[in-house]
C-alpha cells in the first residue's frame, strides 16, 4: 500500500470481504450483493477506484448464480484492489483486465 493510504478503511474493508466470503456458499445472493455495495460505496469514499470493477464483476457472477472458486477468487482479487494503494488509469485498467480473465464463467 502507498504512503498515505488509509490503513483503517483497508482493514476495515478486508474484514468485509472475509465476512462475504465466510458466508459465500449459503448467503443469499442479495445480502452478498449488500454487503459489495457496502465495500463499493466505501472504496469509492476513499478513492480505492480499482476495487469498483472487480465489486462490479462479484455482483454479476452472484447474479448469475456463481459460487464456490469463482467467488473465492474474485474476493481475492478486490482484496488485492483495496490494498494496491493506487488510484490511476493504468491500475484500473489492470484490475478490469483480470477481471475479464478471472471472473468470467
């Protein structure tokens, strides 16, 4: 993480997608999709742009009734997203390219 981020929301945010995870396999879809919007709303106040694609990318794969590896993976990839410490053009570009790769099913 750069100098500068916020080490709390980081934190804070990792707990969230441990907790989405914990529950992945048995939650309903909407509560795991309250909780993404919880972390999108959150990520975006403090600008961890990259998560939003990757938030963005979980909800679909839910939607369309993932769950187990897929889910598992993508929640590692937003944690990675949290805690780059980045916010600019070329590492959003990075996270919506592994998402296309990571999360398509």
């Amino acid at each position: 993480m750069e100098k500068g981020q916020n080490w709390a929301v980081a934190t804070e945010l990792g707990r969230r997608i441990d907790s989405i995870g914990a529950r992945a396999a048995r939650a309903a879809t909407c509560d795991l999709a309250a909780d993404l919007d919880a972390i999108r709303r959150i990520a975006l106040a403090n600008g961890m742009t990259p998560a939003l694609p990757v938030v963005h990318a979980l909800e679909s794969a839910l939607a369309s009734g993932q769950r187990g590896p897929m889910i598992a993976d993508g929640l590692s990839l937003l944690r990675d997203a949290v805690t780059c410490g980045r916010d600019d053009p070329r590492t959003g570009a990075a996270f919506v390219a592994a998402c296309a790769i990571r999360l398509t099913g």
